[in-house]
C-alpha cells in the first residue's frame, strides 16, 4: 500500500514515513541508469518538450538561473546552451543524482557556468528576490509539501522574473488516454524495474502522475503563491504540460 488516503500522498515505497526521505532514496539507488530509462523509455521526446519549455519563455534575458529538481542535470545544461552568458544553478535532494550531473558538468568543462548545490525545494538555500528564472522539470510530483515549494520558487525570483513547470499530466484524448495508461501502467515499470532493479520507482512513477493537480488546479496553487500570467500549455496529446508564472 503505498497511497496514504488521508493525505492523498504517492510515496515510492511505503505509506507510513516521509515522501522526501523515500524519494531521495529512491534517485539515489536509480542514478546510474536514470538517463539511459528516462531517454529509452520517453523515445526521446523529454528533450524536445525541455526544449519547448525554453521557447515558450519567449524573450527573457536572464543572467541568474535557478533549475530545481535538476536531477541528473538535463535541464541545468540545456539552459546553459540557451542563455551561456547567464549563471545557472541546479539544485536537488539526491546526492546520487547530482553526482551523475557533476560528471556531465565537468565532462562539458561548464563547472565555472553550473553551480551543482545539493538542497530542498521547500526550503531553498538562497535569498530573496535573486534569480531571473527559475525552471523545474519532471520534479514538482515529487515534492512531499507542493505548496510550499512553489512558494519558495516564488520568494527567490525577482520581481518581473519567471517560473516555468514541466511535469507529467494524464492524456484525455480517447485512444491515447487508454494506450498512454496502458504503456505508463503495465510495461514502463516492468522495462523500468528490469533495468534499474526498483520496480516500485516505476509504479511510483504512474501512481504520482494520477495523484498530482493538474492543469488548472496546479495555476491555482501558483496563483495561491503569488505569481501572476500564469497559463499553461498540454504537449503531445496531453501526456506533458508546460506551467508558466510570473512574480
Ligand atoms: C524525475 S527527476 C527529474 C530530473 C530533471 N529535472 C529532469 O528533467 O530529468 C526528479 C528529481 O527531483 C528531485 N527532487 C524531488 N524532491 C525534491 C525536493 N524536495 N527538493 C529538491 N529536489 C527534489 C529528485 O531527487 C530527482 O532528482
């Protein structure tokens, strides 16, 4: 049993203990295999929906970057490539994950570009009204206290500064709502559990993604945290959304 129904609470392994320990020790243990997963499982297409996150961004010139939840560091490199003249610094709970981003970082010779701090979201290492944008992908889901998250997000971008939420939502078009659910329920955490041997990181996976507020509600919670302009836009017949706010 892992949903705590109280609290209408995904956690990866039990139901009882702290989502943040569980999840921090659930990227810890699938690091190694998290890029090779995330690309063969995803056929590719998580790069190109980063991509469109960045371009949906329009114009922003921004110098101080902030990517929470920057995972084994996708998106911390991505946005160094977009905007190489700005500071970017990719935060997370797994020191797994990071190490694996550390690798990439210095294998690109970018360490003096991307700053890699290891921290929580909820509670985010830096001061008030400091980064021009801050982006999160695949990693708000994750969060055992959402609200409070994106608080934080919002107290450590400047005035007039952007947030941008990449995450899963569930398709609602007939046929690939069925197929999607399918592929998501029954074969990605098998092919997943194979591979990285936790089985239960890929349920947990499937399980988050129909747990989580979507599309208006997640703008609502924004809302709620004082950003304003916020929209948001389904990619690939629902199976993505890209969530944009402005403080
Ligand atoms: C699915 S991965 C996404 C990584 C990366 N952003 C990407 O696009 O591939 C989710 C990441 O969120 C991190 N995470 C979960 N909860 C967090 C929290 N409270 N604070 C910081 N990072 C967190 C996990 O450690 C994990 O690396």
């Amino acid at each position: 049993m892992r949903i705590n129904n109280s609290m209408m609470t995904v956690k990866p392994y039990t139901a009882s203990g702290s989502k943040k320990k569980q999840v921090k020790q659930m990227f810890d243990r699938i690091s190694g295999e998290y890029d090779k997963l995330n690309h063969l499982l995803s056929a590719g297409i998580d790069i190109r929906w980063r991509k469109k996150t960045l371009a949906e961004l329009g114009n922003v010139q921004p110098d101080a970057i902030l990517d929470v939840a920057t995972g084994t560091g996708d998106f911390a490199l991505m946005l160094h490539d977009h905007w190489p003249e700005a500071m970017v610094t990719g935060l997370d709970l797994s020191p797994g994950m990071l190490e694996v981003a550390g690798k990439k970082v210095a294998k690109a010779g970018l360490e003096n570009s991307i700053d890699l701090v290891e921290g929580d979201s909820e509670n985010l290492p830096f001061e008030d009204n400091f980064f021009d944008l801050v982006t999160v992908g695949f990693g708000v889901r994750n969060f055992e206290h959402l609200s409070k998250g994106i608080s934080e997000m919002q107290r450590v971008l400047k005035p007039g500064g952007k947030l941008a939420i990449l995450e899963f939502t569930k398709p609602r078009t007939p046929v690939v709502k069925q197929l999607f659910q399918w592929y998501f329920k029954h074969l990605l955490p098998r092919i997943g559990g194979a591979i990285s041997g936790d089985t239960a990181a890929y349920r947990y996976l499937f399980d988050s993604v129909q747990a989580f507020p979507e599309y208006e509600a997640l703008t609502d919670i924004m809302t709620g945290a004082g950003f304003s302009k916020t929209y948001y836009k389904p990619l690939t017949f629902g199976i993505c959304c890209i969530y944009i706010g402005e403080k």
